[in-house]
C-alpha cells in the first residue's frame, strides 16, 4: 500500500482560503475540461470588456 509522505499542495491551498469561499463550486470547477475551461474564461473577458466600457463612457470620477 502506498502512503504519500506530505500533503498535495492543492490541501494547503484549500486550507488558506477564507471561509467565505463556495467550496461546493471549487469541487464543481475542478470536474471541468479544458474546453468549459476556456468557454468561463471567454465569458469572463467579456463582462470585463463590457465593465471597461461602461467606465470609459461614464468619464472621469468627479
């Protein structure tokens, strides 16, 4: 039987997070393929270009 000798570093990382963090959508993203992976991301760059927008026709902050 095999044991590992230290912790994945995945676990240390879980543990530092905040507890505010949705632990059942990290277990959800990690079934994700590269494919889904990459339709988020998309989807996220554009919310972003559409925030960089908005700004930029709201002008400078008074």
């Amino acid at each position: 039987m095999w044991f590992y000798v230290d912790e994945p570093w995945q676990y240390r990382i879980l543990d530092a997070l905040p507890s505010g963090v949705d632990h059942a959508q990290l277990e959800r993203a990690r079934t994700w393929t590269p494919e889904e992976r990459l339709e988020a991301l998309e989807r996220l760059m554009g919310i972003a270009a559409e925030l960089q927008a908005a700004v930029a026709k709201a002008g400078p902050a008074r």
